[in-house]
C-alpha cells in the first residue's frame, strides 16, 4: 500500500497492514461523529415527532434540508428502519435513527419506562 491509497475517500480494497486498518477505523469514526452532531442538531430543533410507539418522523432542519424521514420500529426485531438513502445504501445508522433512539429513551425516562 503506498501513501496515496491513504488519502483517498473510498474503502480500502483490503484490510491489509496496520496502516489500512487505522485508515478505515478513521473514516468509520468520521462518519460516526458527523451523525451524532446531526443527531443532535435533529434534537435541539425539535425535528422529531413521535407517531406512534413504533413509528417516528424526522421533520428538515429550518434552512438546512428539506426532506422529512420516517423511522419505524419492528415490533418483532426492535431494529430501527429510517426511509432516508443513507440507510438504504449503507449497512450502518443514519443521523435520523440515533435522533429517535435518544428522543425515544428521553420520553421513556421521563415516563419512568427505563427506570427501576
């Protein structure tokens, strides 16, 4: 592997060698960051707006996108499924996905679901 593999946007076609790996642990943990801010930013706007216990929309950032998502909830798995094309591209979790996760276990607390 040479310097410039290292500065490229894509995923290494292998995972070989130290360099390689920290390459794509950084590029993972970028991409982890970026939607956490995102998330978050979904939740200081009060972009989130519950539907039913399973089903949640995620309403644009004024200014900043224009799109609203939803996001559902198996009630058989408990996986989170979120229509944006971030999800359906990548197997990862979208910035509209982490927003409900933690307005869903804020309400729970706040209804005293998560508590003992």
């Amino acid at each position: 592997m040479n310097q410039t593999d290292l500065t490229t946007y894509e995923k290494p076609k292998t995972l070989e060698g130290d360099k390689t790996l920290f390459f794509w642990h950084e590029k993972e943990i970028g991409k982890i960051e970026a939607g956490r801010s995102k998330a978050l930013r979904f939740l200081e706007e009060g972009c989130i707006k519950k539907i039913t216990d399973l089903d949640f929309d995620c309403l644009p950032i004024k200014d900043y996108n224009k799109t609203t998502y939803h996001i559902n909830i198996s009630d058989i798995t408990g996986e989170y499924i979120c229509t944006c094309q971030f999800n359906k591209q990548n197997d990862g979790v979208c910035s509209h996905i982490q927003a409900v996760r933690v307005f869903k276990f804020m309400k729970d607390w706040n209804e005293g679901v998560v508590r003992k």
